[in-house]
C-alpha cells in the first residue's frame, strides 16, 4: 500500500491545521499538474502560487527553466507545512483528496482500512476463493 496524502490529515501528522483542512475541504478536481516542460510532473493542490507557477509555463513554453520557478517550488515546504501559508508556493497533494472527509488519528485510520479490506476480502473475493480452491 502507497498513501501519502491520507496520513497528512491525521491527528498525529506534523503540519500545520490548515494543511489538513485544505485536504479535508478539496474535491478531486482540486489538484493540478506542474513542471510538466521540466519533466518533473508533480501532482499539487490548486492555490494562488500553482496559478503563478502554469501562467510562467505557459509565457515561457520552450524557454522555461527551473531558475524561473524557484519562488514557487524551492524551499516552500516549511511555510506551508510548519506556518501554514497555505499560498506560499505549491504542495504535493494526491487526487484522493476528494475522498478524505475527516481528520482521525492514526490508529483510527489503520483500523478503519483494516476493517475495509476484511469485509471486501469476506464479501468480494470469498467466491473467488471457493472457486478455486475447487479446481484445485
Ligand atoms: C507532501 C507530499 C510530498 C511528496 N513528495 C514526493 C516526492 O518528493 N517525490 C515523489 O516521487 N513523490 C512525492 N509525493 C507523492 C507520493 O509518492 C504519493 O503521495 C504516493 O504515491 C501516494 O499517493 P497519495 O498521496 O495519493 O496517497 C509526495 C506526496 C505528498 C503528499
């Protein structure tokens, strides 16, 4: 299992609040692609800098260079993550954003994914299983 965005919105995740509200309040159609002409995608969530960093894209074209972009993308991390300056530069977010509704603590999550995977092993795959354990 590969889950990045889910555990930010967690009790025990070191951001700041407004990092997990701004997941919590995304739908899958707030994220977006840059540094696409840079070969070096990354998946963030829409804001202010996100808009700056695709018009540069988009003036630059062929021209473009990570120089360009440093306010966007370098050292942004901190000010979003740790002071919550949601519009401080662009934050990797995941499209999953759109399914995560709330904010619960780790063990929480864990149990509830757990809980998930038992009933869909129990009620989706059991026929799956039965069939082939009688071909065995
Ligand atoms: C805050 C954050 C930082 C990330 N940084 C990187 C990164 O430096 N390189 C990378 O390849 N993927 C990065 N990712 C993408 C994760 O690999 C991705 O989240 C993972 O594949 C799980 O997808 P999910 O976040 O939709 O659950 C980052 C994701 C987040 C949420």
């Amino acid at each position: 299992m590969n889950m990045g965005t889910r555990f930010i919105a967690t009790r025990e995740a070191p951001v700041h609040e407004r990092v997990k509200q701004a997941i919590v309040a995304a739908t899958e159609l707030d994220t977006r692609l840059v540094m696409r002409p840079l070969r070096n995608t990354e998946r963030v969530l829409n804001n202010d800098a996100v808009e700056r960093l695709l018009e540069k894209e988009r003036a630059l074209g062929k021209e473009l260079r990570f120089e360009h972009i440093l306010e966007e993308v370098a050292g942004v991390y901190p000010k979003i993550m740790l002071d919550g300056d949601m519009d401080a530069g662009v934050w990797s977010c995941g499209m999953v954003a759109g399914l995560i509704h709330d904010i619960p603590s780790c063990k929480e999550l864990i149990d509830r994914i757990m809980a998930e995977a038992e009933s869909l092993i129990r009620e989706r795959l059991q026929g799956m299983l039965a069939s082939s354990f009688v071909s065995l």
